[in-house]
C-alpha cells in the first residue's frame, strides 16, 4: 500500500520539527511563559487613569472582576466611573470642549475603523451622553459592592473622599494611595460570619 506524497511530506516535516527540537535541548517546561511579563489588569488601570484612557481603564477594572471578584474589586471600578465622571465635569467647567468631545470618542473607539469612518457628536451633547452612561453604569456596579459587603464599600469610599481632597486638581487621574494599584497585590478581606462578629 502506497503512502501519498502529501502526507510523506507531512510526516517528514513533522520529523524535522521533532529532530530540531530534540537538538536544541529546548523544552516546553522551562520555555518562558509569554504571559510573564504581562502587567495585571489593576496596574494598567492605573496607567490607563494617568493617561486619560478612560475605556481600557473600564476594561481593566472589569478584567479584575474576572479574575478577582471581591467587594473590592467592585468598588475599584465604580471608582474609574468615578473618575471618569469627575474628568468631564472638571473639562466642561474649563471650557474645554473640544477634550470634552475627543474623550467620547476615546469611550467608543472601534480600532481603526475610526480612521475611516470617524464618529461625530458634539461636545455638549458628548458629556450629557456620556454623564447618563457613567450615573448609570456607576450605580449598577455599587448596588453590586453594596450587596457584597456594605461596610467595606464604604471604608473604601471614605478612602476615595481623602484622596479627592488631597489632589483636588487630578485626582481623576490616579488612585488612592492605599490601592497600591501598581503591585496588584489585593488580597480580598473575607467578612466574618455573622455569628463570630
């Protein structure tokens, strides 16, 4: 029985492949892992608020909800709502509509199907959008942190208080001191049982 040409060329190079492999001494096991150097979605956040990228800060946060579903968690992305929310209302009491309008188009950013299909809207209309979607999302996601862990959503919040009036000119662009987002070492605080307390 003849073996086709198509697949003796499969099985050749599946050899090759094999044969290189074995030669290089490289293995699956202490080959690095790509994910390593990959920073974890709260760090980014904050790199994200720093640089007025509104949207990926958003997609962080929800990213960490993912992977870390905690009262904390929820809290951080009220947080960048909050945030959000705080930047347009200091934009639109400098005047600045022309940021106004390119943070909404930051917000719905297609990739580059914005280069060539660009959305329009005007600034004012921008921040009242805007504005509705934030009160809307904000309140959704907090009656969530509520509902986990009232207490602690709201030592979260005094924390968040301190730090808008420490950096009453910015604050939209960082995160509380004591988040320590840039270590990503959030370790969720279980409530105790109602009984032990």
């Amino acid at each position: 029985m003849g073996v086709p040409d198509q697949s003796r060329r499969i099985h050749l190079s599946l050899l090759v492949l094999l044969l290189g492999w074995c030669f290089t001494g490289t293995s699956v096991s202490v080959a690095e892992n790509p994910m390593q150097n990959v920073q974890p979605p709260l760090a980014r956040a904050k790199v994200y608020l720093a640089a007025g990228d509104y949207r990926r800060a958003v997609e962080a946060c929800q990213m960490n909800i993912d992977q870390s579903p905690s009262v904390e968690s929820y809290v951080y992305l009220i947080y960048v709502y909050h945030a959000l929310d705080g930047y347009l209302e200091w934009l639109a009491k400098r005047d600045e509509w022309v940021k106004v309008g390119q943070l909404s188009l930051s917000m719905v950013n297609r990739g580059t199907m914005d280069l060539v299909d660009p959305p329009d809207l005007l600034a004012r209309m921008a921040k009242e959008l805007l504005h509705e979607g934030i009160r809307q999302q904000y309140d959704l996601v907090a009656g969530m942190a509520n509902r986990l862990d009232r207490a602690r959503t709201d030592e979260l919040w005094l924390e968040v208080q301190a730090w808008e009036k420490t950096h009453p000119d910015n604050w939209w662009a960082g995160v509380p001191e004591p988040w320590r987002w840039e270590y990503d070492l959030f370790v969720p605080r279980v409530p105790e049982p109602e009984g032990l307390k």
